[in-house]
C-alpha cells in the first residue's frame, strides 16, 4: 500500500502564535486516523493547514499528498487534486468554487484519485 498523505515535521501559526509543532502524520491507503485531543489543541488548524485554509501560516514542515509536496500550492490547486475538507457549518471562502467543495464533500474528506481514503 501507497502513502496518501503525509506531514513532515509540520509546524503552523496562526496570528503569530505557534498552535502545531512539527506535526508528523503518515496516511497509508485506506487507513483510517482519528484525532483526539483537548479543545484548543491545534486539531483544526492542523486539517487547515493540510488544505492551506487562509490566514494560517505554515512555518515549517512540508505536506505530501499522492507523492507531491503540495506545500506551497493554494487551496485551489489542493482541491482540484482531491484534497479538501468538509465542514459542518460552511465558512464563507473567497475564491473557491461551491462546486468544488460539493465535489470534495461527496468524495469524503481526505480522497485520492485511487479512493484511498473515505468517508
């Protein structure tokens, strides 16, 4: 089995404060992982910062998606590969298409184009 997304000692602030650090993460197809921890611990910020969700600022660290670091790509590009993240209560996003986010939506939270990972 593959590696579908991985994170190397990634590190995030948001407003200039540290909220992940060096977070290493390895997803294999289909595996499954489940994040629990205290409120406030950084489990959102650490989904957004694998997205590029605005106003968060990657630090250090690299996210690997499909054998591609996709660090340095925007949230479009990330979507259009099938990496997306679904919420509950949708944020108003400028510059995202709400077709793309259904699309991602209907496919499961983290999905590769080998549907690796699913809801």
């Amino acid at each position: 089995m593959g590696r579908v997304l991985e994170l190397r000692d990634l590190s995030v602030a948001v407003g200039g404060r540290v909220v992940v650090k060096r977070a290493n993460i390895v997803l294999e197809e289909g595996s499954t992982l489940f994040l629990l921890s205290p409120n406030s611990s950084g489990r959102s910020t650490l989904l957004r910062a694998i997205i590029r969700y605005p106003g968060l600022e990657v630090l250090s660290g690299s996210v690997i998606f499909e054998d591609e670091d996709v660090t340095d790509k925007p949230m479009e590009y990330r979507v259009s590969k099938g990496l997306a993240m679904a919420h509950q209560i949708l944020p108003k996003l400028s510059g995202v298409r709400v077709r793309l986010l259904e699309a991602a939506g209907k496919q499961g939270v983290i999905h590769s184009r080998s549907r690796a990972i699913s809801r």
